[in-house]
C-alpha cells in the first residue's frame, strides 16, 4: 500500500454523525460528480536523512471535496463538515490514531491549510484542506 493509499483508508473513517461518509476518495483527480472527494499529493516533500540510513520524511495531501454549493444553507453545511474534518485530524493526532503506512512509523499528521473554497463552479464548488503527514522509514 502506498502512503496515499493508507490515507485514503484513514479519511474514510471519519463519519461523524452530523455529515456525511467519505464512501470513496479517489487519487490525484476531482471527480465532476457532487459529494466526491480526492487525494492529491502536493509537490512538497521534506526529507531529513540521518547516517543511520534513517528517514523522517514529510509529505502534504490536499484534500478535496466537490459539494453542492448552490444555496447559503449549503455553503454553511459545508463549512461545518470541513471544520470537522479539521478537528477530526487534529484529535486523531492527540491520540496517536495514525495512517498505517508499511515499512513507516507516522509520527504525526496535522492540518496545514483550513477547510475553504477553491474552486467555485455554477451549482457545486471544490473545497479544500491541507494535511502533513510525517514519518519515519529505516533505510
């Protein structure tokens, strides 16, 4: 399994009782459909290499969901499940309730950016939320 795969796997636990199910997140790209999610792998990578061969390496996802935003009522649902979401990453942090990553110890995952807007369309805009997630690898 990949890092992104194993947070994919992660993301979908989130269900709290008040929104909805991530039921799938795909990779890389948005889907066109209303309440899709994606997992994109931000071109930012930091790497501390020790003469071990040991790795602490940090990667970023962003997050997206493609939500119906046509009406305020929306908009505010919307922002109510990304303040969730955010909360829900920073308590799995506190509790150690890390991605399984093979081959890696996490560390920690943290949001870098807050749930907001990106991309607004006619009947349904992409949000978006930035995570961190840092690990360490033997050689």
């Amino acid at each position: 399994m990949t890092v992104s795969g194993a947070v994919i796997k992660w993301l979908k636990t989130f269900d709290p009782e008040k929104f909805w199910k991530m039921r799938q997140v795909d990779t890389d790209i948005q889907s066109a459909k209303v309440d899709s999610y994606s997992l994109v792998k931000e071109p930012v990578r930091n790497v501390k290499t020790y003469v071990s061969g040991r790795k602490v390496i940090t990667d970023h996802y962003m997050i997206q969901a493609r939500l119906s935003s046509q009406t305020n009522s929306d908009r505010i649902g919307n922002n109510g499940f990304g303040e969730a979401l955010e909360e829900w990453v920073s308590e799995q942090n506190r509790n150690k309730n890390f991605p399984q990553i093979p081959d890696a110890a996490v560390q920690n995952i943290s949001v870098m950016t807050p749930f907001y807007l990106g991309k607004a369309d006619t009947n349904n805009s992409i949000y978006q939320l930035t995570v961190a997630i840092k690990y360490e690898k033997e050689k």
